[in-house]
C-alpha cells in the first residue's frame, strides 16, 4: 500500500507509479514501455522519478541514456533526479549530484557518441559541426561549382535545396518522394539536386565536417554495425525518451537498432503535442510504438492533469477535440476554483502589446513574479512590438526561440576562428576566420585555404602576396594562434581564451559598436571555460545556443527576475502560473505560411494546444482585429484585418470569458485628469541624460 512505500514513490498517483516501477522488481519484465499521455500529467516528472528509482537500485548513472528535447530540459530534469535522491538517500546523494553524463538532446549525445567512435568509423575526432548557415553556404558553394545559379535557370534557393536535403535525410525517404510530396515546385529539378546532394556529401566528408542532419545520420548509420549496436546496447542499459512524439524516422531506429527487442527502453509522449512535422518528426513514432515489439510494448496512460485548473483545462481540451482524431485521453484535474481563460480582443498589436504590460504589471503588483509569468507566440517575429514596450517601460525579459544567438556576426566570427583551428580543412569556417584579417578579402581566403594543403597556415598565408612589415607580423601572430590551438586540445581553454583575445583587439576595425559585442565575446569566454573540452563546447554550442545576446535590448542580469517570451515550439514541456497568448488570429494560428494542408493546419491547432496547457492558474489569448502579416507572399509588409482563429469557433466562446480593450465602458480606465496627475519634470530633465 502506498502507505509503505518510500516517500518519493507514494507521492505519486498509481499509473505514474506503475511507469516508475515498471520492470524494476526482481524477476519482472524490463520488456519495452510507452507512457502515453495529454500535457500536465506528469510525464516529465514520472520520467524523473524512473531515472531517480533506477539510480537508488544501483544503476550506474554512466548506464543510462535520456534523451531530451533540449539541452535545458536534460539540465531540469538532471536537477530533478538530484532533488529526489538526495531526499530519499543520502548515501546516493554524492552519486546523483554527479549528474546523468549521458544526457541531452538527440543531436548532442550523437555528435558526443561519434567523436568517441570516429576511430573505428573512419571520422577524424577532430571533426567539426556546421549549423543550418554554415551548411546552406557550403552547399552553396558546390552549387556555384556545378553551374547551377539560381538566378539563370530559376533553380531552387540554397534555403530551400538545405530543407529538401534534410527531409530525404530525417524522414528517411527517397528524394523523389519527398519532391513529389513536399516541394512539388522543384520536382523538375530532380537530376541536378541529386548531383548537387553528391558533392554536398562529398564536399563534407573531404572538409570533415558534419551538419545538423549527419549527427542523426552517422549514428544511426555506425548502430547498424552490429558490433558497435551491442556495445551500446550493453552499455546502457536503460535509454530513457521524453517528448517521443516529436521525433522522426531516423532517431527511431536509432533506439531500434541500439535496443531491438526494447528492453530498458521508456518512452513517454503526447501525440496531441506532436508539433515537429516540418522538420520530419512523424508522430507514427509514437503511436506504433507499442506494437514495433514481440512482445508488444506496456502502454500506461495517464490521465490526471495536475498543472492547470479545470476551466483551463476544459478549454484546451476543447481546442484539440475539435481536432476530431479522437486524442483518447480524458484529462482531468483535481485542482479547483479558478477563472475561464479569458479571450480578449483588441484593435491593433500596439494595443496588445500594451494590454500584455498592464497585465504582467497589475500581476507583478499582486505579488507573481515576472518569472512566473509567459509570453507565447507562433513566430518569432510576433513579439517585437511587445518587445519594445517593455524596453520602453524597463521590464527585463528573455526570450526563448527564434532569437538567434549564433546569427550575431561576432558570435559566427568567433566560433569560425575556434572551429577553423580545430579542423582546418573545413572551408566554410576557413573563410571567415582568415577574412577576420586586416587586408584580405574573399578571393585572397579561397587562394590561401588552397595552398592550405600543402603548407600550414602561417606558409599558406605568406604565400598570397608581398606585404609590408606590420602586415606580416600581424598574419603571423594570427597563424600561430590558429596553429597552437588547434595543436592543443588539451590546452583548452588557455589556447581558446588566446585566440579570443585576439579576436577581442580586431574587433574595432571590424565593427562600429565593438564595444557591445565584446562584452558579448568576454561572455562566450567565460562560458568556454565552463567545457571540458573545445570539441564539447562547440558542439553544444553549436547544436544547443544560448538564447540571449547583447542583441536583446532588455537583457537582464542574471540573478534579476526577468518575464519569459517564447515561442510555442520552444516552450514545449514548460509550465508558469500566468500565460498569455500573441495574435491568436487566423494568419497568426494557424500561420500565415501555413494555410495549405489539412496536415499543416492540424498542427497549427496542436501547436494552440500545446500554448494553452502551459498555463496553470491565468491564460489569456489576445485577438488583436487589425494584425501585421509578414508573409513573403505578400508585396511588402501589410496589415489585414484578422478575425480569431478558426480553432476557436462560436460553439466553444462559452469556455471563454470574453474581453475587449481599451474597455467601451468609461469604468475600466478612468482618463486621470490634469489637476490629479503629478509630473516630475526635473527627473524628466535628468534621465535625458541618462
Ligand atoms: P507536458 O505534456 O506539458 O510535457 P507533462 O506530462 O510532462 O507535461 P509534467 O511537466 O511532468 O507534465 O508535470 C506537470 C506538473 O504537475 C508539474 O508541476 C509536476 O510537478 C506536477 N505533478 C506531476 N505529477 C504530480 C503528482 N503525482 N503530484 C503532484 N504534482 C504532480
Ligand atoms: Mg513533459
């Protein structure tokens, strides 16, 4: 009875304490295991505590595999682990505090894996990773060598051949297929995208350099070596999956091959979350799971919902039922009381964006954190105009998704520089870093990564041309740099901080406000010396980027409180006490770029779904009536007038309160009348300047 159990077992309800247990006793099954179950049932926490139960039975932390949807989620859930061991066992405790080394997302522990096995697959360790720029640049490259330009023949855009190669690749499906399913437009192009793919491959494997897709792909190509599967499988003997439903075709065979009959291997998922089919996830994953295995997989279900109150609930549910695919899970919620989400239209996002401060404000007054408060939106775009008010009125947030810390131009020339010395064959990086230098150009850094493989770098460069003096010693001291970091791994991060540094003194030439993005390189060094290793703090960085940069005009300090602005997709899994929802309009959700199929608008509803059920206690969706659309179909920018989404149809307003703001009625905001208002003109004086 629950009554003996250990603490951190009876505070769980009897499916999470089943998933928990399951296969863990002596004698029973440790056969293949699917949580299935709608958001705020504790799937992540049920998760958790499987990882915590199985350390205290004395599996080693090193035996097992999690895998996360990001690196912060494997950091949460790792802390996670930590609390409830240290709560139940002190002697584990030091065990736990150690961490769970083999966790993170599926392409960090990939790019981790393969560096440990390059040897035996042909890869030098010292391979490098390219992220989705690098890799459309240098596929790029190869498309100017094969003749293919985009403006003579109309051939498709670099963007676009890096996203039909990478669908061939995540869905594992061939290219014509995908052609003909997904990029109708480009079909005709078939025998030159397929040459194009050829010596993009070629081009990486002679640079050895590795994209985003090549870390699914490698893996999943060395596991079905039988030799290296069985090690893997041997040495972990638990693999552990959260958010299942939102990978694709590769990353299950990669489980597959490493675990075949599915013992040790949980996965836990929602498939009414399922939000990642345009990067090639299939949430078939998830729902033929079970039957991939003789015997077939446990499913346990659960079913009560303990994030969010019952109106809140009662909404969300409504949303994804409309859905009509019959998601066969009847959440619940034992939490009580509670006020409808509220539905509030108004006139323009300038008026939302406001509306959305008064709100977090009025909060903050009644004692909510700004920290436990969330701003959600489609697309990234979406929250500039919030973002200004709140610089505006000195509310410090960070922003999740979209704001890309590694598009910064300083952050790309500094990663160039580390990445180029550990593997100077990788040209894309090559390029950039030697342009860095006071006196040369593009073709000077082509002629100069030429020469590279007959000499190293200080000979490659002296060889370009006569230079004076200064020139040359400049060059030199840039090519020892290069040399001594790249010769030293084991250095790092001495040699990294050196050719920081470096970087750190050419930064006035470079740019007119060097003085804000070196802060932002003092911030990148101090983050390097966090890593054991180069190889390991490129990676991640690479794979997994810090979300804030100097960029962000209302960057808080670290111990401040500060308001959340995400992406729906980033804040996947997460949950605050107050949420509010931007442009909850058609053109908004479902997105304007996304009006074809059935299949993209049925995510687009997932993807509301998924914002509601992130909000326990206050959710409010904004409509504004007259909304901004962005679309590169569109002639330039232009404003349409929006109507609520049609996730949310009249039948379902009586789950909703419905607001509008500024309110009609005079009560709401009473206009303050001159004789009330106290103006502080000498502190208006002063903060001129500053
Ligand atoms: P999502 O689908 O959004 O990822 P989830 O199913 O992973 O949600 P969790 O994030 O694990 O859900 O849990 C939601 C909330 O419910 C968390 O605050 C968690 O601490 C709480 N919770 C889960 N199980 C219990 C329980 N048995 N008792 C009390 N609180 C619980
Ligand atoms: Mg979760």
């Amino acid at each position: 009875s629950p009554a003996d159990l250990p603490d951190y077992l009876s505070s769980l309800n009897d499916a999470q304490r089943a998933a928990v247990l399951a296969g863990t006793a002596p004698g029973d099954s440790d056969g293949p295991l699917l949580v299935i179950a709608g958001a705020g049932t504790g799937k992540t926490s049920t998760l958790a505590h499987r990882v915590a139960h199985l350390l205290m039975q004395g599996v080693a932390p090193d035996a097992l595999l999690l895998l996360t949807f990001s690196r912060r989620a494997a950091e949460e859930m790792t802390r996670r682990v930590q609390r409830i061991v240290a709560a139940a066992s002190p002697r584990l405790a030091p065990i736990a505090a150690a961490g769970i080394p083999w966790s993170g997302t599926f392409h960090g522990v990939g790019a981790r894996l393969l560096r440990d096995y390059a040897g035996s697959i042909g890869l030098d360790p010292a391979f490098t990773i390219h992220d989705r720029e690098d890799s459309a640049d240098l596929l790029n490259l190869v498309r100017h060598e094969q003749g293919l330009s985009t403006k003579a023949k109309r051939f498709p855009l670099k963007g676009t051949c890096l996203s039909i190669y990478s669908a061939v690749v995540n869905t594992c499906s061939p290219l014509d297929e995908v052609l003909r399913t997904t990029f109708p437009w480009c079909a005709e192009w078939e025998t030159e995208l397929k040459a194009l793919f050829r010596g993009y491959v070629e081009a990486k494997q002679a640079q050895q350099v590795l994209d985003y897709d090549d870390l699914l792909l490698y893996w999943s190509q060395m596991v079905s070596e039988p030799l290296i599967a069985g090690e893997l499988s041997a040495r972990f003997r638990h693999v552990l999956v959260d958010e299942y439903q939102d990978t694709n075709r590769l990353q299950a065979s990669i489980l597959r091959a490493i675990k075949p009959d599915g013992r040790g291997l949980t996965v836990v998922g929602d498939d009414a979350q399922s939000i990642y089919s345009f990067r090639g996830a299939t949430v078939r994953n998830i729902l033929d799971f079970p039957m991939q295995f003789d015997p077939p997989a446990r499913r346990i279900t659960l079913e009560q919902n303990y994030r969010s109150i019952p109106p809140l609930l009662d909404a969300a549910n409504a949303v994804i039922a409309e859905a009509g695919e019959g998601f066969d899970k009847r959440l619940w919620s034992a939490r009580t009381g509670g006020q409808k989400p509220l539905l509030v239209s108004v006139r323009d996002e300038a008026d939302q964006a406001a509306f959305v401060v008064e709100q977090i404000l009025a909060r903050r007054e009644s004692g909510l954190k700004l920290k436990s408060q969330a701003v959600l939106f489609r697309t990234a775009s979406h929250s500039i105009r919030l973002e200004v008010e709140l610089t505006r009125r000195n509310i410090p947030f960070v922003k999740y998704g979209g704001l890309k810390f590694l598009e910064a131009a300083h952050v790309k020339d500094v990663l160039s520089l580390l990445r180029w010395a550990q593997n100077l064959r990788d040209r894309v990086s090559g390029f950039r870093a030697i342009q860095l230098l006071a006196g040369i150009g593009p073709k000077g850094a082509a002629r100069i990564l030429d020469n590279l493989d007959a000499a190293p770098p200080g000979a490659a460069l002296l060889a370009e041309q006569p230079v004076t003096e200064g020139v040359r010693a400049a060059w030199m001291e840039f090519a020892s740099l290069i040399e001594a970091a790249g010769a030293s791994g084991a250095a790092w991060p001495g040699s990294g901080e050196a050719l920081m540094h470096w970087y750190e003194t050419q930064m006035d030439r470079l740019y007119e406000d060097a003085l804000v993005r070196a802060a932002d390189v003092r911030q990148l060094a101090l983050l390097a010396a966090t890593y054991p290793s180069r190889e390991r703090f490129l990676s991640e960085l690479t794979l997994d980027p810090p979300e804030v940069t100097s960029d962000a005009p209302g960057k808080p300090l670290l111990d401040e409180d500060y308001l959340i602005l995400s992406t729906i997709h980033s804040a996947k899994g997460r949950e605050w006490p107050a949420v509010s929802v931007l442009n909850v309009v058609d053109g908004g959700i479902p997105s304007e770029m996304s009006t074809g199929s059935q299949a993209e608008i049925d995510e687009e509803r997932r993807l509301l779904y998924v914002a509601m059920t992130r909000a326990k206690d206050q959710l409010e969706l904004l409509v504004p009536q007259r909304f901004h659309l962005t679309g590169q179909s569109a002639v330039g920018d232009r404003h349409v007038y929006a109507g609520r989404t049609r996730f949310i149809p009249n039948r379902l307003l009586p789950r909703f309160e419905q607001r509008s703001w500024p309110r009609a009625d005079p009560e709401g905001v009473k206009p303050m009348s001159v004789s009330e208002a106290r103006i502080d003109i000498a502190a208006k004086m002063r903060a001129m300047w500053g």
